[in-house]
C-alpha cells in the first residue's frame, strides 16, 4: 500500500543537462542499499532547472510558497529491496527562493536543499520553439540553466536516454552510515520536445564543490526539455542496510 501523500505539485517546464563524471566523486552522496544506476556503463549528474506549481505540503497550499522555482544536480541509484529493484535519484543540492521550502525538506526527508533568489523566463521563439531559462544568486552573482526546446512535444521511447534520465520514481537520501531514506514520487511518463540549444554558467565550485568542476565545465552529454505534470510526492521510509 502506497504511503500516505506528503506533497502535491506540477513540475512544469524540466531543462535538464547531463554530464558523464567519475563515479569516484559521488560515493561519499551514496546513500546505504544503494548503487549507482549507470547509462550503458557512464555514471551521469544531471542539472535540473523546474517550476514548482499549484504546490500544497499536507493538503495545505502555504501562502507565498504555492508556485516557485528549483534548481538541482542530481544522479541517479537503484535500490533492491529483496524483490525487484527500484530506479531513483539521489540530490547533492536542490536551490529554491522559500526559505520554508528548505526547513520542511531538509529536516523531514533530509535533502540538500538551500535558499537563494531565483527568477525564470519563458520566451517564445522562432520557427515554433520557446526558451526556458533559470536564474539564481550565489555570492551576487546571478547563474544561469536554461534550453530552447521544440513546442512539438512526443512520448518518451522506451529504451532511449530520455526514458533512462526520466523515468525514475524513487528518491533516496543518507541518513547515516547505515540508514537511507526511501520515498516515492508519482506522475505520468512525461512528453519532451528536443533541445537545440542550452546555456549553464554557474559558480560550480562553490555551489557543488570542486570535484565537480572539471565535469560540469564540459558540454553535457545530452540535453533534454519536459512538459512535466502533475505530482504526488509521499512520506518517507527509513531503510537500514542489514535490517537492524
């Protein structure tokens, strides 16, 4: 039986680019009874750069925090739980513009998430595509994630690295050596409209780290653009490795 529901939202209007790196820089993120979910043997991170709306937290749609942005970097795991494996992800950092937003996160589901001024655009452009773009200030800079993606939008292909980036419905946070967090997120496979150009310029070393930097410096791999929709983001589950 599914957990009962801690968050409903819209993710809308997902940019997300992904970067292969060296799975050494993320062992000290993996949470325990994980590993990590490589794409045809490539560790990737991705940055992800969304909006949040029609957000309610318990049923309740907080004033001032019902519709924001998010910026995150993210890799991916799976879990076996003696049955079948589940595909999640796994967040070094989320940025959102409410501060509330990070205090229930961080202390309920144990994330990383931090507070900074955001702004986004959404531009119609020529020959039917649109611009999405996605701003926050660190250090009185402003960084930059964004992609001009095709309004044509098609189903995700099984199989393809659409589906692989996607198509995960668990996240997972360390909660200790020995302790992970589990919970699901639901929504339907989303539709994607194909990127033809993006832009990231951001303080990586210190918003990530340096280890991230030679990585997060090279084009990424792919770049990808979703609808989005409708989500239901339910309670956590303390998983501890060895059952004790």
């Amino acid at each position: 039986m599914p957990k009962r529901q801690f968050l409903k939202a819209q993710w809308n209007n997902l940019v997300m680019l992904n970067y292969e790196v060296d799975p050494v820089i993320l062992d000290q993120y993996l949470p325990p009874g994980t590993e990590l979910d490589l794409w045809k043997g490539k560790a990737l991170v991705s940055m992800v750069g969304f909006l949040f709306r029609d957000t309610s937290v318990m049923g309740i749609k907080w004033p001032l925090h019902v519709n924001f942005e998010e910026v995150n970097l993210r890799f991916y795991v799976k879990h076996f739980n003696g049955t079948e494996w589940k595909r999640g992800a796994v967040f070094v950092s989320e940025i959102v513009p409410k501060a509330m937003i990070t205090l229930i996160a961080n202390n309920l589901y144990k994330e990383h998430y931090h507070t900074m001024p955001m702004r986004h655009s959404i531009t119609p452009m020529e020959n039917t595509h649109t611009r999405f773009l996605y701003e926050w200030k660190f250090n009185n800079q402003w960084n930059r994630l964004g992609a001009t993606a095709s309004d044509e939008l098609k189903d995700i292909e099984p199989g393809s690295p659409e589906e692989f980036i996607f198509e995960h419905y668990w996240g997972y946070n360390k909660l200790t050596p020995t302790a992970t967090m589990e919970y699901q997120v639901e929504h339907v496979s989303w539709q994607t409209g194909k990127v033809r150009d993006y832009i990231f310029d951001a303080d990586v070393a210190g918003l990530y780290g340096k280890a991230f930097v030679p990585f997060l410096s090279k084009s990424p791999v792919s770049a990808f653009f979703a609808v989005g929709s409708e989500i239901k983001v339910r309670m956590g589950y303390r998983i501890v490795v060895g059952g004790k």
